[in-house]
C-alpha cells in the first residue's frame, strides 16, 4: 500500500514538470477542476475570496502563482504584481499576509537579483505592517532560500521567514538555526519529488519528524505556523498545548484554500488561529499537480470535473 502510494505521488509529481501536460491543462482551464484548489485567476477575484474567509474568521496568506521563471522580465513582473497586492491587501483592510516562491523571484537564474526583487517585496510589506512568506521549493533551491532570508532578516527586515520540510533529513538542523535567530517559520511535511538519500521516503517516518520539529518549535516559544490537514497531528497538538500550558498566541495552524474547509472553521471557532493559503493567477497548473499528487481521491475529483462538461 504505502509502496502503491509513493509510486503513485511519483508519477503524478513528474507531470509537475511537464511541458506538453501543462500546455494541454492551460487550454482546458478550470475545466481540470483546479478552481477547487485556486481563489480566482485575478486578483480581484482572489481578494474578494480573502474578505469572504476573513468574514468567517480565517486569516489569510495570499500566493499569486507562479514559478521557475525563465527569464529577468518575468521575475520582475511577479515583484510588480506582489508590491501591488500587498498595497490592494491593506487598501482593503485584509487580515492577512502574502507567501510567494523563490524561483518566482528568478532564484533559477541569480542569486542576488533574487535577493533584490524580495527584499524590494519586504519592504512594501514591511510599510504595510506585514509579513512575508518564502515558500520552499524542491531541494536544489534550500540552502539559496535560507541564505537570502537570513540576509534579509540581518539588515533588518525581520518581516520574512522560510517553510522548514520535515520529510528532508537535514531539516532538524535548518530549524535549530532559525529558533536561535527567532525566526518566525512555517513547518509541513513537503511536497517535492526528492531522493531518499535526503529525505524520508515513508510516510510514518515524515509524521514523526514533523511532530518532533512542531514540538521542539513548540517548546521553544518561537512564533510557528504549522501548515497541514493531518487531523491526527492537529489533535496532537492541541493536546501538547493544552498540557504545556503554551497559548494559543504562539503558533498557527495553516491549511490550503479549498482543503478540509469545515475543519478550518472549526478550529477558528475554537479560538485557534487559522490561516488559509490563498492562491490566484493564470500559472495554477505545478501547484495543482502537488495537490493531486497529496491524495489520490483528487485525480478521481478532476476525472468527475472532466466528465461533468
Ligand atoms: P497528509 O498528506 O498526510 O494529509 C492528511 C489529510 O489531509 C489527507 O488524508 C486528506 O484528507 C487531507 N489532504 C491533504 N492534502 C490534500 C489535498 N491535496 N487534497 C485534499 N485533501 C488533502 N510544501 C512544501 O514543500 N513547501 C511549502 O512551502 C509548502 N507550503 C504549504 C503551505 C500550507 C499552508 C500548507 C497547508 C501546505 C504547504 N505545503 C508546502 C504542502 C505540504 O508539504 C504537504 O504536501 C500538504 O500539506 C499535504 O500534507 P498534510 O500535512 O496535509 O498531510
């Protein structure tokens, strides 16, 4: 069964990459079902989408998607789009903060400028009171992400903080070095296409690494987003909580736009803070595979969505 599944995660994280599947995908649109898992493809459609969650108690972190950029004028165009929803963000009093991808930024091309367009973001959003995510993307891209958040954070743009994977084996290490800088981070189990020389192949092996990164976190009184839909884990750690006597104030739980929605309302409702990912734009097409490749009911769901037209 688990060997079932990883084949299955494997096969379907392939097609992330893939030219032709994804030139086919953009032509059938939402057709594929993936409006269950993107806010809208404009960002008026994704920020109406934010005050209606905001509404239900749900705080938000907005992702205009996008990707492994190819070239300087592309990165740049996602820095512009960026700068202008943190403004459009605030302009509508929007509970919230953004989360965007590093190789969106052009990391794929050059460090530096990489480094340049996001702390140029930082700092919008540091006007703006607000914080700013750096997703982490697959394995060849850590240790350039870390670099530039703690470079980011060394000048003083404390604003930014990374997402830590339990399934990479390096990861216990990564988050000890960010708890002794207090960087706010955000902790999920991961999922890239990534060998098991550096990352845990089996799922029980994840769970448990993410339980120990979320305790020593947890433990440590350093502010954590802990990002996922395991309701096992969630109750675990509320349980951890409660007998540690740790507030509610010093962590998140975060779930996906359009993922386990009553469960988010209800751990709002409990008091917990909740923050959904939003995420919007035309390049849904590599974030809609991860999802798919997340649970195997969802390729059913995509094939219901097809047969449905
Ligand atoms: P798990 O996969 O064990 O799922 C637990 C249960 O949740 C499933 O049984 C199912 O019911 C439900 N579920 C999970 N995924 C689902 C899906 N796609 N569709 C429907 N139901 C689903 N990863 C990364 O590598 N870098 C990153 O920066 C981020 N950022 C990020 C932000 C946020 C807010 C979240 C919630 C997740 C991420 N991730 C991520 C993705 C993360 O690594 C992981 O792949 C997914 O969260 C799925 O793992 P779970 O922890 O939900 O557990």
């Amino acid at each position: 069964m688990e060997i079932g599944i990883r084949l299955f995660r494997s096969v379907i994280l392939g097609l992330a990459g893939n030219p032709a599947a994804a030139a086919l995908s953009r032509k059938y649109g939402m057709k594929l079902g993936a409006g269950r898992f993107v806010a809208g493809q404009t960002r008026d459609e994704a920020l109406n989408r934010a005050q209606e969650l905001n509404a239900q108690k749900l705080v938000v972190t907005m992702d205009h998607l996008g990707e492994g950029v190819r070239t300087d004028t592309e990165a740049d165009g996602y820095r512009t789009e960026y700068c202008a929803l943190i403004t459009a963000m605030k302009e509508r009093g929007i509970k919230g903060n953004v989360s965007l991808k590093p190789t969106q930024m052009g990391l794929a091309l050059h460090e530096e400028r990489t480094y340049a367009r996001i702390r140029s973001i930082a700092q919008t959003a540091a006007g703006c009171g607000m914080f700013v995510r750096l997703d982490m993307e697959d394995s060849p891209y850590t240790d350039r992400t870390l670099r530039i958040v703690a470079k980011l954070r060394a000048e003083g743009l404390t604003n930014v903080g990374p997402v830590i994977q339990a399934y990479l084996r390096r990861s216990d290490h990564d988050l000890k070095s960010l708890t002794s800088t207090r960087t706010n981070v955000r902790l999920v189990k991961g999922a890239y296409k990534e060998p098991a020389r550096i990352a845990y192949p089996k799922r029980q092996d994840v769970d448990s690494n993410f339980k120990r990164l979320i305790r020593s976190r947890l433990d440590s009184g350093v502010y954590t987003a802990i990002a996922t839909h395991d309701e096992k884990i969630i109750d675990w750690v509320k349980a951890y909580v409660k007998r540690r006597c740790i507030p509610n104030t010093a962590f998140e739980f975060q779930m996906l736009y359009g993922i386990r929605t009553p469960l988010q309302l209800s751990l709002a409702e409990q008091g917990y803070t909740v923050r959904s990912y939003v995420p919007y734009g035309t390049m849904w097409y590599p974030y809609f595979v991860r999802r798919l490749a997340e649970r195997p009911a969802n390729v059913g769901f995509v094939v219901r969505s097809l047969l449905k037209r």
